[in-house]
C-alpha cells in the first residue's frame, strides 16, 4: 500500500469511529488539524506520514467521553495501524504522538524522560490551533453548551490577574475557560509557523472578549 492510499485508508477509518462524536471533537476537527499539521509542516524537516497518521487518529477516543480512559484511543489506532501493516517504527512513532499531544500530558510532572519529537511538536501546535481563535471560541461554547453550563456569570467573572485555581471550577461558565486555558495557548506552541498563527488567533479572542463584555453591559468598563 502506498503512503497516499494508507492515508485514505485512515481517513475512511476516523470519519466512520467518530460518526456520533461530539461537535468540538468531530471529524472536522481532525480535519482542520490534519490540514494545518500539514501547513506547519512546510517549514520543518518531518516525517510527513507520522504528521499525517498522529493528525488523523490523535482524537479517536476521547478519554473525557470514554469515563477518562486515556488507553482507549491508543489502542484503537495500533490496533488499526498493525491491520493495515504499517511498519512497527511508524505505528511506535504514531502512538507516541497521540499519546503525549493533549494539553493534560504536556503539563505532567514528575516523569524523567517524557518523549517528544518534531511530528509530535507539529501536531500539537496544530490541535492548539484549533482551540483557539474563532474556531477555539465557537468549540468552547459548543462544549460548554454540551455540559450544560452558563456562557458567563459576573459573579465569578475572571481576569488574567487570577491564578489558576481562582477560576478553574469544574462547572465553571465558559468564558472562564478562556483563562484557564485558551489565552495560555499562545505561549505554548513548539514551532515558528504555528507561533505566527497562534498570535492572530489569539488577539481575535482578545478582541472578541471585549466586545463581549461590552455587549454584557455596556455601562461597565470591564478589563480583560
Ligand atoms: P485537548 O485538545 O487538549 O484534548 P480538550 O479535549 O480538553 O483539549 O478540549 C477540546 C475542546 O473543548 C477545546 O476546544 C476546548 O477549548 C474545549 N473545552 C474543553 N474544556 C472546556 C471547558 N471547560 N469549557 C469550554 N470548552 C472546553
Ligand atoms: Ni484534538
């Protein structure tokens, strides 16, 4: 099999597992990060097929809607990736990516040697991308919306002054997300390429954050 069929092969693969998946972790959202894996990997010297493969099977199964079982996905995708014989360094190399590409992993402490390469880099920037901007903001109200929670409550309004735990309440309105983790992304991105991209997204949210509070109550001058 050449690597373009066994790349449609995965595409057929991933869009037929997450069928019924939630909006923000839906087929196009594995498209929208596979295709800008793709463009970040212009700039870098990768292996393009691990891009693609970590891309397309990083979201297989989510560990927040599998009682967060975080071996679900993994296993899905070696057990996929052997039945298409793909070669052992490759599918070794995939699970590694998916493995270490969520937000959680990547703040982990207290493990030695934690693996990392530039495919898992480039993949990771893209899924960052992917939370935030306008794609980022209209994924946090769908999944917000999903878990039944207000959109903001000036009771427990946030500010980039407070610490994590001030604002981090697991039932949370939405908007406190955007400090708990979106305006963060930005300074975490691995490559240059997606550093760029992440800057304009990042002030669209700025931008949006102020219209919104304005619209919130035009009377009140609210810092971001
Ligand atoms: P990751 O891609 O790092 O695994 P998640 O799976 O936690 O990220 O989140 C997927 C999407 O759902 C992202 O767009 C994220 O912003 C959004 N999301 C996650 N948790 C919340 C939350 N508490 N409120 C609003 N949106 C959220
Ligand atoms: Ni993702």
């Amino acid at each position: 099999m050449t690597n373009t069929e066994l790349v449609e092969e995965t595409i057929t693969f991933v869009k037929e597992t997450l069928q019924h998946a939630e909006g923000g972790h839906d087929w196009f959202h594995i498209q929208r990060v596979f295709n800008n894996s793709i463009l970040i990997a212009k700039s870098e010297k990768v292996d393009l097929l691990v891009i693609s493969l970590g891309a397309l099977l990083h979201d297989i199964a989510d560990a927040k809607f599998h009682d967060g079982n975080e071996s679900i996905g993994p296993k899905m995708a070696k057990t996929f990736l052997e039945s298409m014989e793909v070669d052992k360094k490759t599918i070794h190399h995939v699970i590694n990516v998916i493995n270490h590409i969520s937000y959680k992993n990547s703040l982990e402490k207290g493990k030695k040697k934690r693996f990392n390469s530039l495919e898992l880099q480039v993949v990771q920037d893209a899924d960052r991308l992917d939370a935030i901007g306008a794609i980022g903001i209209a994924r946090a109200f769908n999944y917000g919306g999903f878990k039944n929670r207000a959109m903001y409550d000036p009771a427990i309004s946030p500010n980039l002054k407070m610490t994590k735990s001030e604002y981090k309440k697991s039932d949370a309105p939405t908007i406190n997300h955007f400090y708990e983790k979106l305006l963060l992304l930005k300074d975490k991105m691995n490559t240059e390429t997606g550093r760029q991209l992440a800057l304009q997204r990042h002030q669209y949210m700025l931008d949006f954050l102020e219209q919104f509070y304005k619209e919130w109550d035009p009377l009140e001058v609210r810092e971001i």
